[in-house]
C-alpha cells in the first residue's frame, strides 16, 4: 500500500497520523508519504516523519504518488476531482450531511471511507473516531466553561468567607457529556445532567452528578439503547424541567445530539432569559444547529449578560492528544485493509469495512447514506 497523508486545509490543528503511528505502517510494509508541513500545526516536524521512514512531498506529487489518502476533515471538491477509481479516500468526511462530497466522489468512482460511519459494535470500539474526539470536546468544553465563569467552580472557606461551589448542567450524556460531568465534579463543580436515554441515569450518578428526572416517561429499556419517541405531555414536562433547572445553573453545556439530523433544540430564548447575568452556555452540538436557540457555530455571543459560545472544534484545539487517539483509531482501521505483504486488500465481506465504505466504483455501499443521497 502506498499511503498519502494529507496536511489538513483551514483552521484545522491536527493531523490524521503523528509519526509513532506512521512508524507502525511502516514496520507493517506500508510505503508512507507524507504532504510536506502536513504536522506543523500539531508540533509535528517534517524530519520527525522522516526519522520513522516516511518520505515528504509537495500536494501535487502526493496526489498523483499514493493510492490511499488519510486526512482528519472533509476534502474540498477541487481535491476529489484530481483524484481517479484507483484511489481510497479516508477521513472523517459527515456523508450524511455532505452529500454533495459523495456526489463527487461517486463521479470519479473513488473508493471513500467515512470515519464517522465506523459501527458502534465493540469490535469497532478502537475505531471510532466519534468517541475519541467527544472525549476530549467534552474535557475542553468544561475548562473553557471555567475559564469563562466569572465565578469559582470549587466551593471555597476562606477568611474571605464561603464560596458557594458552581452549578453545571449537561444536556446529553453520551461520550462528550459523561466526560464533561466528569471533568465538572474533578474540579469541584456541583453537576446536573439530562438525556432522553433513561438507562445513563445510572452513569450519571456514578459520576457523581444528579439525574435530572421527569416523571411519566415511556419505558425505553427494550429499545437496545435508543431513544423512544415520547408523548407530547411528556415532552412539554421534560422542557419545563430543563428551563427550570438552566435558570438555576451557572454553566450549561450542551452535547445532545441525534447521527446524521439537526440537534434537538433543548434551550429556547425564553430560558436563556432566566439564567443569571454571567452564566455561560457551552454549545457543542453547535455545527449541527445547536441546542440552544440562541447558538451561532464558531461564535460567541452575549444575550442579556449569558455568554453562548458555539463550538464544535474543540479537537481541533488540543492538536497533539486529539491528533494521537485519531490516528490510533485510524491506524486499527487499516489495519483491516492491508494484508500481511502490506498491500491495500479491501475486504468487503468484513462488516467494519463494509459498513463505513461510502462509496466504491460509483456505487454507494453504505445504506444510510444511500437513503439520504439517492
Ligand atoms: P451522540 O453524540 O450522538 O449524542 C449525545 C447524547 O445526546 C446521547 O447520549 C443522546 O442520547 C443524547 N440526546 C439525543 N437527543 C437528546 C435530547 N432531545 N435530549 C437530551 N439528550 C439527547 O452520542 P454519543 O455520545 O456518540 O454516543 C451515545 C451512546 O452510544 C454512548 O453513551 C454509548 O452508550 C454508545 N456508544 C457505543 C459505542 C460502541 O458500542 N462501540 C461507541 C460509542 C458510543
């Protein structure tokens, strides 16, 4: 296999692969070449790439030299369409949100793999980029909160007198909110968290954090871990619930979130409103429509003395780590698609592989996207 990583385009601080895991491709057979500066912005040198077997290359020459690309976000349009039906995409690239990449990506008949499509089973557990780099929004996400609070997360005796420790609220408590509960209680915060899955109450209060609970939900332990459709009653209770619980709060961070769809709106105006003058709204789910009505992606805003601040590139900010658990999670990944000479075997009968390939010879093998592109 001939392997091209790509540095990344824009504001974009990672690289898909530090040089400890391109050392392991190389010892696995895999001829490496690497876009030249493509790890400068994650504190990467070129030698250090060097010094691990890699060669450095101009974009141009990368583009024609490999046969599989590996970069973190989404290619430009411009970039799909110097590639040919030789060559394998890989990055985490949204298909469902993007279709216009798969489009493109079908017209030259690129064989594409989606990161974000990687199953949630536990053999793909060590894959799945998604988990990854909500642990660390959730991690960022809550130092920024503290940084931004004009108050102490820790309750504090002093001479000075008592500090009255901070209230955070987390709205979803998937990957990126069970962290961020975790990090909240670490530095001394008093942490409320809500999800539509009734089975993470559990979670939450392991970590020491309350459930936030309404009364007269529809059972969803037989639905495999998914979220049930509830009744329009319960829906209004449970909004009530978190308005009331938001006025109280210092901090909100917000992580729900549904595959491939618009975030569910959980903070309309009207409890922005009744939060206190300095409270902070941390919205991670900001690139996905937000779930507070106010966001604005990659903005902060104040409305009546609340900051809300729309982000969904905390990974991006934490260059080195983030760039270390992707590339692990990518390098798993390939491991499935070389074969033990190291070359590119691509194995459709392997449920990992089958599931996150986009597309393959002009064809869409992943049925999710399939339904939302044709
Ligand atoms: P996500 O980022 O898609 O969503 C975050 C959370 O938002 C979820 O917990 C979801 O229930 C919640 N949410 C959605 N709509 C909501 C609403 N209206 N109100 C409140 N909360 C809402 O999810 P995620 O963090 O990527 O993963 C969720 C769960 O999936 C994890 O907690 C885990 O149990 C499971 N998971 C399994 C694997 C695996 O088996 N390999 C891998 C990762 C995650």
């Amino acid at each position: 296999m001939i392997l091209g990583l790509l540095k990344e385009q824009g504001e974009e601080q990672r690289v898909a692969l530090l040089p400890e895991i391109v050392s392991k491709l190389v010892q696995a057979k895999v001829e490496v070449y690497v876009e030249k500066d493509a790890g400068a912005s994650a504190f990467q040198t070129n030698e250090a790439y060097e010094n691990v077997g890699a060669s450095i290359l101009d974009r141009t020459e990368l583009l024609k030299k490999a046969e599989v690309f590996v970069q973190i976000g989404e290619p430009s349009l411009e970039l799909i369409r110097q590639l040919n039906d030789k060559q394998v995409w890989i990055s985490q690239y949204n298909p469902l949100w993007n279709t216009d990449l798969v489009k493109a990506f079908l017209a030259n008949g690129v064989t594409s793999f989606s990161m974000d499509s990687i199953p949630r089973t536990t053999r793909a557990q060590s894959m799945d980029v998604l988990s990854s780099m909500a642990t660390v929004a959730g991690y960022k996400a809550v130092l920024e909160a503290a940084n931004e609070l004009p108050n102490f997360f820790p309750m504090f005796m002093t001479a000075a007198g008592t500090i009255r420790p901070a209230t955070v609220l987390i709205l979803g408590a998937g990957v990126a909110g069970l962290q961020a509960i975790a990090i909240a209680r670490k530095l001394g915060a008093q942490v409320e968290a809500f999800d539509v899955r009734a089975a993470v109450k559990e979670e939450v209060n392991s970590l020491g954090a309350r459930f936030v609970e309404v009364e007269g939900a529809i059972d969803d332990s037989a639905a495999g871990g998914y979220a049930v459709e509830q009744t329009d009653e319960f829906k209004k209770k449970q909004q009530e619930a978190i308005n009331d619980h938001a006025a109280k709060a210092d901090v909100v961070i917000c992580t729900a979130q549904i595959p491939g769809r618009k975030a569910p709106l959980l903070i309309p105006t009207e409890a922005v409103e009744r939060m206190r003058p300095g409270a902070v709204i941390i919205d991670l789910a900001a690139s996905t429509g937000g779930n507070c009505e106010l966001t604005r992606n990659n903005e902060t805003l104040i409305h009546n003395e609340v900051k809300i601040i729309g982000q969904s590139g905390y990974p991006s900010l934490m260059p080195i780590d983030a760039s270390k658990m992707f590339g692990k999670n990518v390098f798993n990944f390939l491991q499935l698609l070389i074969s033990e000479e190291g070359d590119l075997n691509l194995n459709f009968e392997d449920d990992i592989v089958k599931g996150t390939c986009i597309t393959h010879q002009s064809e869409i093998l992943n049925e999710r996207v399939k339904s939302v592109v044709e």
